[in-house]
C-alpha cells in the first residue's frame, strides 16, 4: 500500500517536472530547478516530560531537527529566542516543546500564544490538544469565541491562542479579570513574527511593552519565544518587538525536496501599451492543467474576488473536458464561516479536493497536508511571503513545482524580466518603529489607564520614555502629578488606538442598506480612499462611496459592479524640518530625515477596468491635510541637464524616476507600494533645485525610506533594469506608470529618465 503511493507520488513529480517545459506553454519565460537537500537530526532531549516524548512516539516523531533542538537547549538557558526557518520545518516544535514542558511540570503556569490569523489558531489547537491531552486546557480566545465560551478560557485555561486586537484591547484594559492567570504567566509565544512589522508591527510592539508591564505588575517576567519566515533583520526585529535581548536561531535542519520553478508571462494583448491577458485567466488555465494531471495544488492571490474568479474559470474549463474534477477544486478566503474554512482544509488534507484557490489566508503555517504545486498570481508583497507560498508545496523531501505568474505591475515584470533578482535576492528587512511619536503616545495613555506610569517603566518602553513622557503630557494624552502619569482619558483609551494605523482617528466605512460595518481606514488615507464617488476595494469586494461624514469620521458605500475604477488626483508640497543623515552615492548627496507632507485631493478620475480609457473626471472640495514623517530626497545637479532640451524634459524625467524607485522600495522594506508617497518637483522651494522625495506614508514614519537610503545603489540599479528592459516605448504600468499618481502620471519621460538614472549609476 505504501510502495504503491510513494510510486504515485514519484510519478506525479516527474509529470509535474516535465508538462511546463514542453512547447505547449509559450508563456513559460524561464525555469530552473532548484536543489533539494537532506535534513540533519538530533536525539530527542534527555530532559524532556515524558508525557510529551510519548506523544511525539505516538505521532511517529523519535528525533528533532536541529533548529528545534538549538531552540531547546536555548529554552534551557531561559533565553528569549527567535526562530527563522523555512515552511514545514516544524516550527511549531521548537516553542510547543518548552512551553508544553514547562506546563507539565508546573500545574499553575499559563502560556499566551499570538496569531495573526483565527484560522492560524485553530489549527495550533488542534496540535497543542494531540501533544498536550487532556494535562493542559487549551482554549482560544479571539473575536469568534461566545461569550461563555470567554469566561471559561478566563477561569480554567491555561494557554490561550489570541491576537494581538484582543490583547490590546481585552486582556490588558482589563487585567483585573485576568489577574490569577497574569500572576502564572510564564510564557509568550509569537508566531508569524515577520508579519507584525511596519505600523501594524510598531502598534504591536507598543502592545507587548504593555503585556510585559501589566504581567510585571503581578510578578511574573514571562518568557518570549518567537517563530518566523526568514528575514534580513530576525534578531534586530525580535528585539524590537519586545523590547529584550533575543537569541536568532536559523540553522534550518528539516529536509527540502527538489523544486521546479517557472516565470509565467501572459501574453500580450495590446502591443502599443504593453497590455496583457489577465493574471487571473492565465492562472485558471495552468490550474485546470495540473488538475487533469492528478497534481495536488495551491493557487494563491491577493483578493478574494481573485480567488473567487480563478476558482469560476477553473471550473469552467474543467467541466468542458473533466466534469468529474469540476468538484475536487475549491476556493478558500476571509469571509468564509470557521466550519466552511475548517471542512476545506480536512478535505484538502485528507486528499478529497485536489485543489484550491485561496487568498494569503492559507500562506502560513496552517497544515493542509502535501501538494505538490504551488501558483502565485502577482506578488504578494515580499520575498517572505513569496517563499511561504511556494514551500506549501512539497513538504519534506517530496518534489515540487512553483509558478509565479506577472501581471502588469512594475514590480511583477521586472521579476519576469530578471529572474534570478529574484531567486538570488536575500528577503526584506522587517521595519518597526515603536516609538513613532504617532504611536507611542496613545499606547502610553493606554498603559497608564492599565496602572499609572512610573520612572522605572523606562525598562520597558526604553530610554526615550522620559521625552516621550514629557510629549504625551503637552498633547493632553497624560496627567502629571509628583512622579507618576496618569491618562487623561477615563473612557478606555485601548479602544481609540487602531493597530493598523498611525492616525488616532479611524473612518469607519459603513453599507449604507443594512448598516454593517465594512472596516475601517486611517485618517491619513481616507480622503483619497473614501472621497465621494470613490471605488472602493476591500478584502477583494469592491463598493463605491455615496458619503463621506468627515465630522462624524464615517464613510458610507455599496456594492458595486460597474466595470470602472477610480484614481485621486492630489496637490501635495513637501516642507524639510529636519535632516538626520547625509551620505554621497555617485553625483548625489542622499539625505535622511523628517519632512512635513501636506495633500489636498482635488478631483478624480473614473477608468475603464483593464484599458487607458478615462470615462470622465469630477473635481472634490476636501480640506487640505498635513502630516509628519520620515523621508529620504536628492537633488539633481545641474551638470545632468545641461542643454535647454533637456531642461524641458526634466518634470517628466524626474517623475518617472520617482515612480521606479517607489515600485521597486518593497523589494528591500518588507511593505505595499501604498504605503510610501513620493513627490518630485523641478524647483523646490528650500533646495531651490530639482528634488525627488520618497518618504513613508503614515504619519511619523516606520522605517521604510531609510531602507532605501541605506540601499540607494542597488534600489537605483534596479529602477535603471527596470526602465530599460521594458519593451513599451514612452511608458507603461509594467515599468513608470503608478497606479497610484496623483497627478494621473503626468508627465512622465522613459527615455530622459533613463538617461538620468544611468548617469547617477
């Protein structure tokens, strides 16, 4: 029985192997193979519980990988520790192990686990119940557990699976009600780590300060154990998080099949503006393929109007010449209730489906059992996710194959252009900036409504908390009275501080017709996201904007099918406060530091969906706004524009330099193009020169544009790649047209900007 599914297994990796190199798929750009390698194994520690030794026997398990070994004997020395290894290495051993250990032996002790996702959850506790029995209650606690079902993870649990909402804005508020099981709290356990970065990361980071503070006010200094993809910054990033000294452990010892991996081009369908057929139907054709073939995949996207429409083409096509199959296929994606998500993740686990279409909900460590193929329409935003998706396929020693397929993103060409920038490319670093005045002020107020701030606090929220201190008392955020700070606010201040923003102000975004709450957008953003007449995409639905309440901070949409989408049209300056750094690259001087952006949408632009057509245009009168925050600029020096000629060409040049350099930032900060602005301009008003700003987005700033300062050669290198290898001639959205622009990419000049990007290189 065995034989006969290993010979399938091999079988189906050498048909998988083989059907993309033939001549049939013209849209294979490139393909190469990557290499396998053996795993490296430890004995199972001497020292471990032998409730748990037995339970591993149990599940087959009588040695550990090496990085799950290191991660114990760190435990041992009660060192925090940070964990990156790749998909399917067994990450969740090397913190389940100590923590379940240290369970056992101590009936009072507690554990919190962090997830980013509910689903991410759930099936932890399904591992935590087959290792731990019946020793350890194990309880989640997260939006969708009942209310009773609340009380008693309160009372009688002793890990509970969370996120860091309910955290925030639950359990410390309220600590009092928590208070036997902070007093025990000797463990944390945050997986998924490279996903709380940028401002969700900083808000986060403010939010573990907390829970180290309130869990040291009942005596307990729990233990943080963190687990994460790779990244460039992995220590750097955990002790940012936490505020302690992290021990990085990345030596991955589980084994790693052989994988095929191939650049997927859709072909063109409009030569003059370099258009192509949709990312979508290209990825329901190659997914109907595999499926034929008996190739167990994942196919993941970006929205859930993706995954629902690559799932309908599927089908489409397979019930045409396999009707049979039509129902082995299934989409997977937020929306779905716990039961419908957990029934397709048994299904594909156990083998019934063969397939399934999922947004990033399905990228992380949620186990759904070995596949041999995994296809990723458009980038998902970094090398991280990148890698988690394609490592869902060919867990362990199997073979696998990984597809990326373009649209026509700047950033997605550029990688179909030059594939190995992104095979040999190193994963991003992971930018957090807890102290982010814009944050850490509202998370001080919430601290001391948990219990008033003391001087010593300084040990958790780090040596600026005097200044920071000083700062929330003038914005009235705290009150001042002989060594201890008190929040001014009675009213739970938690509940104004939005995770995901640095705005204090949040807009709610309301369906008109039945009232729900849709979400919610920072007030950073929401004048161009939410202006009357808006499209409106969230979780993949989209919605137009019949009302924007800016009083009352609310947005009122519905649905909408039409076949349109919008584009703000901005005026913005940029004002230099202050500059940090200065360093020379070439013939420029770059510099660092702190700028004030003000914005005023003015009009906006309807575009027919998937062509240049622009259906009309209607002017806005929204107030103007202005925030602070981190940039990095340059000025082009005389010397490169010395004609008249040239002179002219150089709005239109330094703009499309400006939209390279800002498609290309996400490939060394870990973030979306949405969350950095730019402006250049010919003469500003301080340099009284031609200048070029890129600078983050959210108020305060996060860390992205530093990373580019601090890369500038290689980011300008491969804007020169990009601008240059784009076959369109005066440009396009594959190379210097931004979805973004608020001046409606006008002008914009590929060959002057060429020019100058080869003379500053």
């Amino acid at each position: 029985m065995l034989a006969a599914i290993f010979s399938r297994r091999a079988r189906v990796a050498r048909e998988l192997f083989d059907l993309l190199s033939s001549d049939r798929f013209p849209q294979v750009e490139a393909q190469t193979v990557l290499p396998g390698r053996p795993g490296r194994s430890a004995p199972l520690p001497a020292d471990l519980h032998l409730q748990l030794a037995d339970a591993l026997a149990a599940q087959g398990i009588t040695r550990l990988w090496t990085h799950q070994a290191d991660c114990w004997a760190a435990s041992r020395k009660e060192d925090h520790f940070m964990v990156t290894t790749g998909t399917a290495s067994g990450k969740s051993l090397c913190f389940n192990l100590p923590a379940l250990d240290g369970l056992l032996r101590d009936p009072h002790a507690r554990a919190i686990y962090l997830y980013p996702t509910k689903a991410l959850a759930q099936d932890q506790l399904r591992r935590l119940r087959m290792l731990a029995g019946r020793e350890v209650e194990v309880a989640t606690y997260d939006g969708d557990t009942p209310t009773a079902a609340r009380q008693t993870a309160r009372k009688k649990a002793r890990v509970i699976l969370t996120n860091p909402d309910m955290i925030h804005l639950s359990l410390l508020p309220r600590h009092e009600l928590w208070d036997d099981f902070f007093f025990n709290l000797r463990y944390v356990v945050i997986d998924e780590a490279h996903t709380y970065r940028g401002v969700f990361g900083s808000n986060v980071a403010n939010v573990l300060r907390r829970l180290r503070r309130v869990s040291s006010f009942y005596g307990a200094e729990p233990r943080f154990m963190l687990a994460s993809a790779t990244i460039r910054n992995a220590r750097e990033h955990a002790q940012q998080l936490t505020g302690l000294e992290v021990t990085h452990i990345s030596g991955d010892g589980a084994p790693v099949g052989p994988r095929k991996v191939v650049f997927w081009q859709p072909p063109l369908v409009e030569d003059q503006m370099n258009l192509r057929r949709s990312a979508n139907s290209e990825a329901a054709e190659l997914l109907s393929e595999l499926v034929r073939c008996g190739i167990r995949s994942i196919c993941f996207t970006k929205s859930r109007r993706s995954a629902e429409l690559i799932y309908q083409q599927t089908v489409d096509r397979l019930k045409e010449t396999d009707p049979h199959l039509a129902e082995r296929l299934s989409p997977y994606r937020a929306g779905y209730t716990p039961e419908q998500r957990r029934s397709i993740e048994t299904m594909l686990f156990g083998g019934q489906l063969l397939a399934v279409v999922s947004t990033s909900a399905l990228e992380l460590g949620i186990d759904i059992g070995a596949l041999d193929a995994a296809i990723t329409v458009g980038y998902p935003g970094t090398m991280a996710s990148l890698w988690q998706q394609w490592g869902r396929a060919g867990r362990g020693k199997g073979e696998s194959l990984a597809v990326f397929v373009a649209g026509n993103d700047a950033l997605e060409q550029f990688f179909i252009k030059h594939p190995d920038e992104l095979l040999g490319r190193d994963v991003e670093a992971a930018t957090v900036d807890f102290a982010n005045p814009f944050i850490h002020g509202l998370h001080l107020a919430a601290a001391a409504y948990e219990s008033p701030l003391m001087t010593d606090d300084r040990r958790f929220f780090g040596p600026a908390f005097p200044t920071a201190l000083s700062r929330a008392v003038e914005e009235g955020l705290l009150r001042h009275r002989t060594g201890v700070w008190y929040s001014s606010d009675t009213d739970f201040p938690a509940g104004r501080i939005g995770l995901r923003s640095t705005a204090g102000e949040q807009y709610t975004i309301v369906e008109q017709d039945t009232g729900d709450i849709i979400g919610t957008e920072g007030a950073e953003t929401a004048f161009s996201a939410l202006h009357p007449g808006a499209v409106y995409l969230h979780m993949g639905d989209t919605y137009l904007v019949t009302e924007l309440d800016i009083d009352g901070h609310r947005a009122f949409v519905r649905p909408f099918w039409d076949t349109y989408h919008t584009i703000p049209r901005r005026e913005a300056d940029t004002r230099i406060i202050a500059e940090r750094m200065q360093t020379t690259v070439g013939p420029l001087t770059l510099h660092l530091g702190e700028i004030a952006v003000s914005t005023q949408v003015v009009a906006y632009q309807k575009k027919r969906l998937g062509s240049d057509e622009v259906l009309g245009t209607e002017e806005l009168d929204l107030p103007r706004q202005e925030f602070v925050t981190e940039a990095m600029w340059f000025v082009i020096p005389p010397e490169m524009f010395p004609t008249e000629g040239d002179l002219i060409r150089l709005p239109g040049a330094i703009h499309a330099v400006e939209h390279a350099l800002i498609a290309l930032l996400p490939l060394y900060a870990m973030c979306d193009r949405w969350d950095i602005g730019g402006l250049s301009t010919p003469v500003h008003s301080q340099t009284e020169q031609p200048t070029i700003f890129v600078y983050d987005g959210h108020a305060g700033g996060v860390g992205i544009s530093r990373q580019g300062f601090g890369r500038f050669a290689e980011w300008a290198r491969d804007a020169r790649d990009l601008i240059r290898d784009c076959p369109c001639e005066s440009g396009c959205p594959s190379c210097i047209q931004s979805p973004k622009c608020g001046n409606w990419n006008e002008p914009l000049d590929k060959e002057a900007a060429l020019r100058l990007l080869e003379a500053i290189l």
